[in-house]
C-alpha cells in the first residue's frame, strides 16, 4: 500500500508520515488510507537522519520493527485489529523490561541479561499491537536528570543538540519531540518525566501512583506516557492504566473515560487554579520560565479559572532530606558491586553515592521521614485548588555534557523542586509547553491534580493546549 497521506483529515498536503499523531494514524489505517507498513518504514527512515544527532534509541532493531508493522498491517486487513492504535509506531524506555532484552540501567555497571518477562506497560503496549521501533536511553541508574550515561551514548536534545533533553527518561524525551512515532513512555521517581517532557516540549502524565502499574514498584515511581500532543498520551492510558498484581500499588480496576480528555476551553470556566511560582527550595525561577508560566496562568484567567498565587510549601529540609535518603540507598547498591563494576559508575553518581558513608542510623531516619513530610504539605497545599500550576523546572535545558544544572553532586537535585512533591503525594501532574526563550528552547507548565484525577489533569492540559499562544515547528534533522 503506498496511497496518498493527502486522503488523511486534517492534515495537508505536505505532511509527512512521521507528524502524524496516533490518532490520524489509526483513523487512516482503518479507512486504508495509510498502512503500518509504510508509516513504520517512514519512520524508521526518519530517525535514521535524527539518530547520529541525538543518539535517543538503545536496540533499535528495524527488521523486528518491520515484522511487526506487517502482523499489524494483515490484522487491519482482516478487521482484526489490537486496538485502535495498532500498527503506531513507538518506543519505551530501557529501564521497563522487555522479554529477552537486557536491561542496563543506563550503566556499565549492570550485567546484561536478558529479562524474563515483559513489565506492565510493555506487556500493554505490546498487546495493543504498538510497533516496537527501538528502547530509549537514560542515565545511570536514573539518577540524573539528563542524557549522561556509563553506557549509552551522549543523548541530546533536537531543539538544540548543544543541550540535554533531561532525564532520567532522556531518550524518550527526545525521541518524542523529534518525531520517533507518535508513542512512547518513561517514568518517573522525582520528574523524570516531566522534566525532559518540559526541556523537549512535549506532553507527558505522571499519573497517580499504581494507576499504570509498574515492575519492580518503588515509592513514588510511576511510568508514563510522553507523546506530542494531549490526546496521544489519553489514547495511551486507554491500554496502560490496567491492575497488575505484579505491583504492589497498582490501583483496582476503574472505568475511565479517557476518550473524554477534551473538553475544550470551557473546562477551564470557574476552576480554582493554585499558581506556584516559587518552590520553596532550590534554584531560583528563571525570568524567562517565570513569564510564560505567568502567560499561561492569565490565558486560564481569561478563559474564566480563578486563579491565585500560592505560598511555597516545600522546604530545602525536605528537599535536602530526600536526596540523602537516595544517597544512601545508592550507596548501599554501589557497595554491593564488585569493585571492578562499581568503577565504571559515573563519577559524578559515585561521588554523590559515597557522600552519604558516614550517615548514621539517626540521619537516615530523619532524611526518610522528609518523603512523609513532603507529601503532607503538598496535599494541605492543594487542597484548597482544583488545579496547581507551575513551572516544570526552574530553568530551561541545559548543556548536554553536564549530569545536572549545578554539576555539583552535593547539590544535585536542585531542579525537581516543583516536581519531586506529587510524587510523594500520590497526585497525578503533567507537563505541557507553555512557551520558549529567547534561543527557542521550550517552557513547560506543571499542571497538577488532586489524586486520582488523571482525567481531570488531561482535560485542563488539553483546554491549556487550545487556548495556549501557537506553537513552534518541530525541529527537524539537521542537514546532512
């Protein structure tokens, strides 16, 4: 099949292939205007000129992709499809197990073998038929909030290759934003989604904890989807947000209607919308991030939110308590290594680990008891709002070498300040683009709910995305 994409509403004549949302994909696989073969060959040849910039992708394996778009495009053919989206091409991060493939964990470190099973959201994603195009890159051991890694290549942002597309799920950030199929998926422990979705300006949900059920589950952890548009990562919760037993918090079973994410900009009329511009702790918001947070926040005004500027609640205690607790923790997991492997850890992860040696039992009761702190002042704080607002982070991407903005690993976590809370919290918290600086880098805008409002958080994102000034082009290659 090589039809016309021209036979595809609403897109024009020159789009191309690789632009298309799920959404326009499924739509045109259904009418067979458009096949998964040619879409994922499309693709693949798309990032064959983006990959030798942003080295996003760890397994990329076109023949498997290939096969897989042909299963798919036979199933079309026999009005047997997965689901609506199968055939869409798209990637998932290496740390969510895949059977058969290794997982390194973004480190030299770890000894590669292969995974038994797949985890939950590849296990969904794979039974709704998505082509698997490649797994997606990150740092070691997801401790840092860029692409820097013992083990893969130096991952880069398409909006500027000079600059990180943050992490921990580095390359699925990049991935997105440069067009590796409409589909992919992180996680996220502190704002390991968020952050790169807001340095890559994309979209991404990091729902309520055990609403997408993970494997192995740790507190706060939560996968995600990270895609282009509002309504791709909705289409994606249809198949992700499913119970699996395999996780000890995995919420019970619930009938949502994710179709309904777009309520238009009428949601917005008469919510009470908490604006937190200042975190509380860490680094100082940026002039530029503060601006187009504050244009986003009267874009809401306008469309008839109340909004209210919000005191910070969290404290550099808190802040300061959970990195040591995650020192510790690392520490302890570095120390189990053989000396040989434990060498071959960042050296920058290996000082941060090592800095907590001579905490003792009290000190890490106290850093521990910080989670609990956090996440009781993050609730009393939003109780009072349907919605909270602020930046993703309080400055935009980065130099792509350096393993986090202060390149200090004794003042690491500096950034996750607005972040790092809804984890703890339980709550469900997007990151949107909401605007650019002066070189063209994106903005994002955290957009937070009350827990288990996943839905809820969609349908403001998706009014927000409507009524938002109109974005950039998407960066393309560069030329060869």
């Amino acid at each position: 099949m090589n039809r016309a994409v021209t036979a595809l509403p609403p897109t024009g004549p020159a789009t191309q292939l690789h632009e298309l949302s799920a959404r326009e994909l499924s739509e045109a696989y259904r009418q067979g205007a458009l096949s998964p073969v040619e879409v994922t060959r499309a693709v693949l040849d798309h990032v064959s000129r983006w990959e030798p910039h942003l080295q996003a992708t760890w397994l990329l394996r076109p023949d498997d992709a290939m096969a897989q778009a042909r299963a798919s495009e036979a199933r079309w053919q026999a009005g047997t499809p997965l689901s609506p989206f199968d055939g869409v091409p798209g990637t998932i991060k290496e740390n969510i197990a895949t059977r058969g493939d290794p997982m390194p964990a973004g480190t030299a470190a770890v000894e590669l073998i292969p995974a038994t099973a797949d985890a939950p959201p590849a296990a969904r994603l794979k039974d709704a038929g998505m082509v698997l195009l490649a797994k997606t890159t990150m740092p070691d051991y997801g401790m840092l909030s860029s692409g820097l890694s013992s083990f893969h290549a130096l991952a880069r942002n398409p909006w500027d290759v000079s600059r990180t597309p943050g992490g921990s799920s580095a390359g699925a950030g990049a991935a997105a934003a440069a067009g590796y199929g409409p589909l992919h998926i992180g996680t996220d422990i502190g704002g390991s989604l968020r952050l790169p979705a807001g340095w890559c300006g994309i979209f991404t949900l990091k729902p309520s904890l055990g609403r997408i059920p993970i494997d192995p589950p740790y507190m706060g952890r939560a996968a995600g989807p990270m895609t282009r548009t509002v309504g791709d990562s909705a289409w994606m919760m249809r198949a992700l947000a499913q119970p699996d037993t395999r996780d000890s918090m995995s919420l019970p079973a619930q009938d949502i209607a994710w179709d309904d994410f777009d309520q238009g900009p009428g949601k917005l009329r008469g919510l009470r919308i908490g604006l937190l511009l200042d975190a509380g702790c860490g680094l100082p918001v940026e002039s530029e991030v503060l601006a187009a947070v504050q244009r986003a926040a009267a874009l809401m005004e306008s469309a008839g939110a109340q909004v209210e500027v919000m005191r910070p609640f969290m404290t550099q205690s808190m802040l300061d308590g959970m990195d040591h607790f995650w020192r510790m923790r690392s520490h302890i997991d570095l120390q189990a290594l053989p000396a040989e492997r434990r060498e071959r850890v960042l050296p920058y992860i290996r000082a941060w680990a090592d800095s907590a040696a001579g905490m003792g039992g009290a000190d890490v009761f106290r850093a521990f008891s910080q989670f609990h702190a956090t996440r009781v002042a993050a609730v009393k704080a939003c109780s009072a709002f349907d919605y909270v607002i602020s930046p993703t982070a309080p400055m935009p991407a980065f130099a792509a070498e350096l393993p986090s903005p202060t390149n200090d690993p004794l003042h690491p976590l500096e950034h996750i300040g607005f972040t790092v809370p809804y984890n703890m919290s339980e709550q469900p918290a997007a990151s949107i683009n909401c605007g650019y600086t002066r070189e063209g880098l994106p903005i994002g805008l955290q957009i937070a709910g009350q827990r288990f409002d996943d839905l809820g958080v969609l349908q403001v994102s998706r009014a927000f995305e409507l009524i938002r000034d109109p974005a950039r082009p998407w960066p393309v290659p560069p030329a060869a």
